[in-house]
C-alpha cells in the first residue's frame, strides 16, 4: 500500500483502527467475519443437497423449504462473501505493507504470529524460543515500531 492511503473502507467504523493494536485486531475481526460467511454457505450447501423439489401437488407433511430459496440465500451469501473477502484482502495488504516496513525481524514475526496466523502467546513463545514475558515486550515495541510505519 502507497503511503498516505488511509484504511479501507472495511475498516471504516469498526473498532478501534487509529492504533496500532487496533488496526491489527481489526484484521483478526475481519478474518473471523470472513469465516464466518464461510461457514453460512457450507450450510447452506449442505441444506441444497438435502432439500428436493416437491413435484406433488398432494398434500404433504408440513411446508419444507423450496430449493429456490435456498439457491437464492446460497447467492446472495456467496454475494457478500466475496465482498468481505475483497475487503479483508485489500486491509491485510496494507497491515502487511507495514509490518513489513518494521526493520526487526523480531518484531515483525510477533505481529504476524500474532494478528496474520491469530497465534496465542503461548505458541509464540514457543516458536521463536522465548519466554511468554519476553513475547509480550517485543509485542509492545512492535507496535511502537508499527505505528511509527503508520506516521511515515
């Protein structure tokens, strides 16, 4: 992302995105939301595959769901799906570019750890060998240094 661009629009009125921590969580936000679309269409896929057309026009057991209905809701979420996705790539393109702008390598495998992969600080520690208490003040210097990517 070009310097001087501001957040997308996805960003725009949710959470905290003037922080550095902010706009990080904001990208766990979006990731989840994201997943969670994704799972509505599994749903939704799995209701398509078990509901038949009624051809009768017997009286049956109840009103089941219309496959056109279905159809029309896999549509419409495979609709917005696409949309957040689209939004949530365009924002970690930006938190990417600044992260990778951050000079120290330490630092920029925390954020990613972090808020890219949404490891615990446990794992973190573990990856990269150090203690939980040293994780979380490298995690606070990355921010700093994160912000300051943002001020440039």
């Amino acid at each position: 992302m070009r310097r001087g661009m501001s957040l997308p629009a996805a960003a725009a009125g949710c959470g905290d995105a003037k922080t550095a921590k902010g706009e990080l969580m904001q990208l766990r936000e979006l990731r989840g939301e994201v997943q969670a679309l994704a799972d509505v269409l599994e749903s939704l896929w799995a209701q398509a595959t078990g509901v038949t057309q009624h051809l009768s026009d017997m009286p049956g057991g109840g009103k089941g769901m219309d496959i056109g209905d279905v159809v029309a809701d896999i549509v419409d979420t495979q609709r917005e799906y696409h949309a957040r996705l689209m939004r949530c790539l365009e924002y970690e393109r930006m938190v990417m570019g600044r992260i990778n702008a951050i000079s120290d390598g330490r630092y920029r495998q925390v954020l990613m750890r972090r808020y890219v992969s949404g490891q615990g600080w446990n794992r973190i520690a573990e990856a990269m060998h150090y203690s939980r208490m040293q994780v979380t003040r490298l995690h606070g210097q990355a921010l700093r240094e994160y912000d300051l990517q943002h001020d440039r």
